[in-house]
C-alpha cells in the first residue's frame, strides 16, 4: 500500500478527542475516519500544547513531527493531504497556504469560511494549485442519508413538496467576532442547509429572520427561515433557540409519503386507508428500506484515499458545496436584517455585510 504525507491541524474534539465518547458510533473524528480508511498522521499543528502532545501520543507520532502551528508545520513538511479542523475564523488561511504549500488534497470542518469573499478567494486558490477541497458535511458521506436521496429520486415519495428541517441547541453563547460569521445557523444550521440542498437541489429564494433574546447586538439565539428550490419545493428552517436538548432532524412530505430522519432514526410513511375516516388516506408507517450500513467518516476518508491515489473522483461534498451552504446562511441572515425581505440566489458577497447585520462594532 502507498504510503501518504497526512497533517492534521487542528488535536480538538472533531480532530480526535470525541473518539474517547462511549457513546458515539465509531469513528467519529477525522483521526478516526483516516485510521478507519487504512491512513495515518504523519504530522499535527495545535495551538494547545497539552492537546497536541495527547494527539501525539495517541498517534504514534514523534516531537519532531509536531508543530505549535499551521505555519511551523508546512516550513518543516509538505503534505499530500492536510486535514483542517480548527476555529471557523482559520479556516480560510490555513487552507490557502495548505494549497500553496502543494497539497493535493485538503479535508476543511464546516462551516468553510466565515466569509463568502473569502471562500471564493479559497476556491480559486485550489483551483489554480489543483487541490481538491472536501468540506467536512459528514451526513452526505452517511448511508442514512444517501438512502434518503435514492427515495427520493426513486420516487418512493412522489413529487417532494416541503421538508420541515430543524436543530435545536441551546442559545448562542460566542463573543459575536465577525470571524466567526454568525451564531447557531451557521455553525450548526450548516449542516442542515447543506443536506437539504444535497436532497432538492438548488435553492431559488431565501427569506429569514432571527431573534436575541437578552442581547441588542450580536450574533442570533435564533433564526427561522423559509427556502424554495428551484424545482418549487418548500423548506422550513428552524436553528439554535435556547432550547435545553439537542435535535437534528428532517420531515420530509412527498404526495405519496413522508420520511422522519434524524440523529439515530429513519422512519418512512406512506399514503394508506385511513381507518379514522370514510373516503380520506392517512401516513401509515412501513418498513423502512434496506441499506448497507457504513461509517461517514470512514466513506470521506476512502474518498480522500482515492484522490491520493491518483484517481479522478466526484467529491460529495466539494468546496463549492460549501460555498453554497454558507451562502444560503448568510442570505437568510440579510433577509432578516431587510424585515423578511425575499432574496434570489446567488447573492452578491459585497451585499453581504456581518457587521451591519448583526450590530458588530469590530
């Protein structure tokens, strides 16, 4: 087997350190998924010295192949693949000198950027180093959902008329940077956007609010939103909202049926008798179909092995996929600062300002 030049930047919980959570199915970090798809760290960068040397530890990994940063790491080393799961507001810096610095393949945590310019000086930079950016929407990368998407385009459902789609955390508790680029919509939410354009397709139309709830200014406790695709379907978007549980779900309601997925469930319904009422059907649940079940992170790092390989692959989830997603977050917070107003996708980045939006002074 080839061997392969891996960096990690980035020793925090989705680097490594949710691998020690008993309850997670396994792997569930980027460490994982590499181990998992028969790769290895050859090197890491963190900020946090006692996290790096854990993640030293844990790895195998010499003081000579650790690095206090990114910079350090590629003075010293240069990559096939760097794996980048710092703060959102790093992002961008680390995977433009990443692809200057020669890697040929770049893993980036969501969300990409907190930027929309930026991300589109990100994926230029790719392009022209010819590095192939994966951004890190694992639910694409899930069998859950990928069987999902083949209902769908099967027809299982019939025509896909609104999905209901929500994640519910509790409030906002950042310090509102504008690097971070805004609160649970966007750091939570993106998931959410990502996968429901991953099901319907392009969105046309955004409109969206959100809400504080002790805070004049800052980033939302809140934000609801309502998307149409470009095929008329109808999305319903709640993130964030103080609630004191964790949710992630989708309900998706076709003409012939409905499909509930979430974290740990899958349930599929379809039009029946009703045994309530004369001449009307009811959504009775049925089996819901086989699949293979596999890993998400394990499948992003097979594909990651493909691409060193030497293979010309599609990438499920591509920069440009979150370039959309974030565009689509920051066009619901726009809306909302124009009292609802209804935006058409794509927006202008130049429109797009955090700070007004949010009342950011710096």
């Amino acid at each position: 087997m080839k061997k392969h030049n891996i960096a990690l930047i980035g020793c925090g919980r989705i680097g490594f350190l949710l691998e020690d959570d008993p309850l997670r199915n396994k792997p569930c970090t980027h460490y994982g998924g590499l181990t998992a798809a028969g790769m290895s760290v050859n090197c890491a960068a963190d900020t946090n010295t006692e996290r790096l040397s854990a993640f030293a530890r844990k790895a195998g990994l010499p003081p000579e192949n650790i690095f206090p940063n990114h910079k350090e790491l590629f003075g010293a080393a240069a990559p096939d693949a760097v794996i980048i799961a710092t703060w959102t507001p790093t992002h961008n810096a680390i995977a433009i000198d990443a692809a200057q610095n020669g890697a040929r393949c770049v893993v980036l945590e969501k969300p990409v950027s907190h930027s929309l310019k930026e991300t589109s000086n990100l994926l230029r930079e790719c392009e022209k180093n010819k590095t192939r950016l994966i951004i890190n929407h694992e639910r694409r990368f899930d069998s859950r959902y990928r069987k999902v998407k083949t209902m769908i385009e099967n027809g299982l459902l019939g025509e896909i008329r609104a999905i209901n789609a929500r994640i519910l955390t509790g409030p906002y508790r950042g310090s509102s940077s504008p690097l971070e680029g805004g609160g649970p919509l966007l750091h939570d939410g993106t998931h959410l956007v990502d996968i429901c354009r991953f099901f319907l397709g392009e969105i046309d139309t955004v409109r969206g609010e959100f809400k504080r709830f002790e805070r004049k200014t800052g980033y939302e406790d809140r934000a609801a939103a309502w998307l149409r695709t470009v095929s008329g379907a109808d999305i319903f978007i709640e993130a964030g909202g103080g609630y004191s549980y964790f949710v992630f779900e989708l309900e998706i309601f076709g003409t012939r049926g409905k499909i509930l997925i979430g974290n740990g469930y899958e349930k599929f319904y379809k039009s029946a008798k009703s045994a309530l009422y004369v001449n009307f059907n009811d959504l009775k649940e049925a089996a819901f179909p086989k699949f293979k079940k596999d890993n998400c992170f394990t499948n992003l790092y097979m594909e990651v092995k493909d691409i060193l390989d030497g293979k010309d692959i599609p990438l499920t989830s591509s920069g440009t996929d979150g370039y959309k997603a974030l565009e689509i977050v920051h066009a619901i917070y726009y809306s909302a600062h124009k009292n609802g107003k209804t935006v058409k996708l794509p927006v202008n980045p130049e429109k797009i300002s955090i700070k007004k939006i949010f009342g950011l002074r710096s």
